[in-house]
C-alpha cells in the first residue's frame, strides 16, 4: 500500500479545508459538493484488472468573481499482469508470469477561478503519490467570449514535474542490461538497488466553441504534449533475444503529441433529443496514428431525469519501434533494434465502447431547500462496455483474454 | 490507411477556415432570449459528469493517445 502517514495527512488536510471552505459557504453566494465513484473490472482467467475510484470535489464561490476548489481523488488498484511481455517466437512462459499486485494512487488538488465579465482565468495544482510514482502538476486555463456570446475561446497550459521508481541503474548502462523492478520496497528512498527518473510534462491546449443556431454549436479543440524522461514501465521486462534473454522496456525518452478534435451538437425539436457527433485525428512522434468517432443522444425521459446513449469508435495504428516479437535478429540501429515495448497501447488496436448515463435532478424553490439543505441535488448512473481488438499483440504467442472492460459509475452532487 | 489523404486532410482544413471566417464575420448570431435550449445541460459539450471523467480516465490508460477532449463551453451566455 502507499505511504500511509502521508495519505493521513492528505485527508487531514482536505478535511481542514472543507471545514474552512464549509464556513466560509456560510457567507457564500453558492458552494457545491460533488462525490463520484467508479469501478473498473477488466475480467480475465489469468490477469484480470479491478480499479475503484472514488473522488471528492468541494467548490465555493466566496464572491460573484471568485470560485475555490478542492478535490481528492484515489485510485484503488488490484489485479494480476504479466512482469514479462515476449512474442510469438518466445520460449519464455510468458502466460506463467503473471503476478499478483494491488495499488493505491491519491491525488489532492486545489485551485481557483477568477470571472470578469466575459472572460474567466483558472489555476490549480494536484499532487499526486502512491508508492512507485509521484506526481506534481501545475495548471492555467484563460476563456473569453465575444460576437455576442456566440464564440468561446479557451486556452489552457499544464506544466508536470513526475517521478518514478526504477531499479538503480546507471545512465551508461546498456539498455538491454536494464533490469526491471520486482517490487516497490525502497522506492523514493535512500535504497541503493532503487532510483527516481524524472518525467516532464507540457500539455497546450486551445478550444474554440461557436454557437451557430438556437438548436447547433460546434467546438474545435487542439492539443498538443511534449513528454520528456522515463516513459516505459518500470516493472515491464521484454524478451528481446531468442535465447530468452530479457531487459527492462526500453522507449525513447521524449515524445509530442498532437491531436485536433471536432465535435457538434444538434437539438432536434421533434424528438426533443440532443444528438452529438465527434472526431478525433491524433498523431504523435512515436508514429502512433489514432482515430476516434463517437456519436451520442441525450434526451429527457422525466422532467427531472435524463438519459444518455453513446456509441464509440477508436483505430490506431502501431509505433515505430512495436513488434510483437523482438527476437527476430533487428538491426541494432534500427527502431525495433534501438527500443523495445511491451506495451499493448502501443500495438496496432481498435475498441468499440457503448455505454449509457442516467442524471436524475432536483431543483429546490426560494425557501424550500431540496432535503432542506440543498438549492440543487443530483444523482447520476452509467455503464460502459469497452471492447478492444488487438490486432498483433500476444503473451508468447497466445491472445490475451483481458480485452473487454466493464465500468460502472455513480455520482452525487449537490449544490447549496 | 495508415493516414488520412491529402484531399481529406485539404478539405478538413478547408471547412474549419470557412467556418472560422463565417463566426468571425458575425454572420451567426444567436441572440440572448433564444439560448434556452443551448443552456440546458444536454447541449454541454463539457458536463463534468462523473461516469466521462472516469471513462476518460480508463481510456487514457488503454489507448496509445490522448488530448483533442472537450472543454468548457456552449453555456448559456444570457447576460
């Protein structure tokens, strides 16, 4: 499990702040509280994935100009993986090697929003720790609107300073002598058989959201990440010579990323349903080429209850350096010779997900308060079935049986 | 197809130029009292809701990409 003192001191502290923000809400014109959790169940013979994330979020607006928040989030992780990843030409039991292991990640973050008239300014910091990885980010966003409202434009900034926990080898060291880590005993410590790799982050962003009719809008967004460090898995061992020989994963060091998104929404009066429909282009130096297409309706079944339906498409190709197999003889210069990956989103994939979303709301009257506490409170339910194909991926040559994914979500909030 | 054509990639380029060109002309204007069905939440193109945080965050760790999500944006903008 993750430092324990220290996520005791988290949650004191988020608990000191929610009472501090608690009182000021006393005095504020509106403060809400949200509190998500989510379940993850990935099922498998062999390596099955369950993660459980529940979140709290608490944001109160002091003044008309200025809104605090605060949130706390985990990530609740256990399950089996295989520590080695070999091809089909493998002689290495690959399907043997899974292990077990259980996870936790907290995250706590803060910040703020600042609103003038038209335009509105945000910042936040998140930290985040569990017992192999540790996270600082820093975040800006600035938004305006003009031509009447119709046109939004919002930029945004984030800035993160990462670190984890690999087996102490030294920079000189060739790759193919890396070894991969066994456990997380010693991480961020002064043990001498560990060390901390460092990981930055820049992530740009910019959206445009254009308002056409009283029933259409459309919004644009484009992204862009520059990644810098140790990006592999510091547990993940690749069979990379026919003998059997294994190293740690070794990926490049930096990677940018682009990506542009189009997305419309269409009221259609008749049906009394919103339709949406999106896609997604996104391209990366890695030579990972990615596809999504989603569509989606929402629609009000009751005056206080709405329900989504959502279908989803996503293609990718592979990167440069994937190969199912690394012990075919590649040139030493080449990518797959230089670089070595076990990683399945880095193979050749596509996924088809469809889910939907329940939101059941109560809107509270001047002087009747919803559970004579609230001015709004609602709940929400979904599920979502996420189905992925490998198109070249294996454990030794076999199809893992790890490719469909359930997740179940539920939600309150509520605002006072 | 590994990517998209050129002919594709020229056309998106080409639709997004227009209709940047249009908004920015004003040629669309929705006024104040006509945003009601844009300010209800179906039309949001970011809820925040917690199943799509939860979603996004599943298929970041499941997928080679990431970015191009939604932002804020299609309120109301009554006042």
């Amino acid at each position: 499990m993750a430092d324990q003192p220290g996520v005791r001191r988290w949650l004191a502290a988020l608990l000191g702040l929610s009472v501090v923000v608690g009182a000021a809400s006393a005095h504020a014109q509106a403060a809400s509280l949200d509190l998500n959790s989510a379940l993850f169940v990935e099922p498998s013979k062999r390596s099955g994935l369950t993660v459980w994330n529940p979140s709290a979020a608490l944001a109160v607006t002091p003044t008309n100009w200025l809104t605090v928040q605060g949130g706390y989030e985990a990530d609740i992780v256990s399950g089996a993986s295989e520590s080695v990843k070999g091809g089909r030409l493998s002689s290495v039991d690959i399907v043997s090697s899974a292990t077990h292991f259980s996870d936790a990640r907290h995250a706590l973050t803060g910040g703020f929003t600042v609103t003038r008239a038209s335009t509105h300014l945000s910042g936040s910091y998140t930290y985040g720790t569990e017992h192999d990885y540790r996270s600082n980010a820093f975040a800006v966003s600035a938004g305006t609107d003009f031509l009447q409202k119709n046109t939004q434009i919002e930029l945004s900034y984030g800035r993160g300073f990462d670190s984890v926990c690999t087996t102490a080898y030294s920079a000189t060291d060739a790759p193919s002598s890396r070894l991969a880590l066994d456990n997380s005993q010693g991480c961020f410590t002064d043990d001498k058989k560990r060390a901390s790799r460092e990981i930055s982050l820049n992530n740009f962003q910019v959206g445009w959201t254009q308002t056409w009719t009283p029933v259409f809008a459309t919004q644009m967004v484009l992204s862009a990440a520059l990644q810098h460090g140790f990006l592999g898995n510091p547990y993940r061992s690749v069979v990379i010579a026919s003998a059997g020989d294994q190293a740690l994963e070794n990926h490049p060091e930096n990677r940018a990323r682009a990506a542009i998104g189009l997305r419309g929404k269409y009221y259609v009066r008749n049906l009394q349903t919103a339709f949406s429909a999106s896609a997604r282009f996104y391209r990366d130096t890695w030579d990972i080429f990615g596809q999504t297409y989603e569509v989606d309706a929402e629609r009000y079944m009751l005056p206080w209850l709405r329900v989504l339906l959502r279908a989803r498409y996503y293609t990718q190709t592979k990167a440069l350096f994937w190969s199912d197999d690394y012990t075919g003889g590649e040139p030493a210069t080449g990518p797959r010779g230089q670089y070595w990956s076990g990683d399945r989103e880095l193979s050749p994939l596509s996924s088809y997900l469809v889910g939907a979303r329940a939101v059941a709301t109560r809107e509270g009257r001047p002087g009747q308060r919803v559970f004579g506490l609230f001015l709004s409170f609602s709940g929400s339910v979904g599920f979502d079935l996420l189905k992925t194909n490998l198109r070249d991926f294996t454990l030794g040559g076999h199809a893992p049986d790890d490719t469909l994914a359930l997740l179940w979500s539920l939600g309150v909030r509520g605002e006072f | 197809m590994k990517y998209l054509p050129p002919r594709v990639v020229k056309a998106l380029g080409l639709a997004i130029g227009t209709l940047i060109l249009v908004a920015s002309a004003g040629c669309a204007t929705v006024r104040p009292e006509q945003r009601a069905i844009l300010a209800d939440p179906t039309m949001q193109f970011d809820q925040k809701a917690a199943d799509q945080a939860a979603l996004e965050h599943v298929l970041d760790n499941r997928e080679g990409s990431t970015g191009g999500g939604s932002v804020r944006g299609g309120g109301c903008g009554c006042n």
